[in-house]
C-alpha cells in the first residue's frame, strides 16, 4: 500500500501569510539597509565632500576683498558646515553600533569618531580605500544582525542611548580634533597640489 505524505498537500494562505511576511520585512530591512549605507560611505569616503563651492558667491571685485571673502567662505565651509557633516556622520555610527555592540558608550563613541576621522584620513590618501574602510563598520553589523537577531537588545540599547548625555565632553572634543585634522590635510593637500604643479 502506498502512503501518502499529507503536509505536501496541506497548503493554507493563513500560514503562506505568517511564514513570508517577516521574510518580506527582512527583504526590505536588508535592501533599505544597504541603499542607505551605500549612499553613506559614499558620501564619507570623497576626499572633496563638499560641492557647495561658495566663492561662486564671491562678487567682491577688489584684489584683497576678493581673497578675503574666498577665505571667509573657505571656513564658513569646512568650520561650520563640515563639523555638522561629521556629527551626522558619527551620530549614524554610533546608533549602528548601540544596536549592536556590547561595549559601554564611551567605547562606542571612541570607536564610531575613530572609524569617521580614519576614514576622512584615508581619503586623501586613496578614496577606494576610504569608501572600503567606511562600509566595512556597518556591513559588518548587518551581517551580526542576520547571523544572530537575538544579539540586538532593544532594552540595552535604550540604556546605553540614554547615557550619552553623561560623556557629551568627549564628542565635543572629538568633533575639534576632527575639524583640526580636516583642516591640516586640506593643508597638506593644497601645498601638495601647488608643488606638484611646478
């Protein structure tokens, strides 16, 4: 007598629905996930990362004026805007790894201004290598995440943003060595540029 394995034939739209939702949520995690780290690191790894070019708005005619202003909007840009820009940057990163990481705040921040200020380095230096080094952090920590859910702790995570506010003093800190670092290759690079063109 043959049998007959009945569960091939027991399709049910009910269980269809339970079993490929969280799929679809994960599809869509993943995908909205990736699009947003990869318009990130892009957007970290460029050497030139700003395309504002507001001396276009220098309408100063005089010789001495006219540097003058081309200055003040040179640090208008890289003293005012680019720290908003590394905030942002390093603000990302640390959320990434508060979700995931067992490791106290301080850690976390000293960790995420580490991977924002190296990788604005590295980015004079070879921007293929700055956009590698911006998304292995967070590629990484989606890969923990898909190998092991139970490793993210909403309770924990809460806890640890909460105590942000406690070491403030440091992102401060951070964020100046990083406007000073940013503007000491923007040295380096235009005296490069000025010898290389001789």
């Amino acid at each position: 007598m043959i049998t007959t394995n009945p569960s091939i034939y027991n399709f049910s739209l009910i269980e269809a629905y339970n079993s490929l939702l969280p799929l679809i949520f994960y599809i869509l995690g993943i995908t909205i996930y990736s699009i947003f780290i990869f318009r990130f690191y892009k957007f970290l790894a460029k050497r030139d990362i700003f395309e504002l070019n507001l001396t276009q708005y220098n309408y100063v005619k005089h010789a001495l004026l006219n540097k003058l202003a081309t200055i003040f909007l040179y640090v208008l840009e890289y003293l005012f805007l680019f720290p908003l820009f590394i905030f942002f940057w390093f603000l990302i990163l640390t959320i990434l790894l508060v979700l995931l990481s067992k490791s106290e705040v301080s850690i976390i921040l000293l960790i995420s201004m580490g991977i924002v200020g190296a990788t604005r380095i590295v980015s004079y230096y070879n921007e293929d290598l700055s956009r590698d080094l911006a998304k292995m952090v967070p590629f990484a920590l989606l890969g923990i995440f898909i190998l092991d859910i139970s490793y993210f702790s909403l309770s924990n995570s809460l806890q640890k943003i909460a105590s942000i506010p406690f070491v403030w003093d440091k992102v401060i800190y951070y964020l100046v060595l990083m406007i000073l670092i940013e503007f000491l290759l923007r040295i380096v690079s235009l005296i490069s540029s000025i010898f290389s063109d001789e």
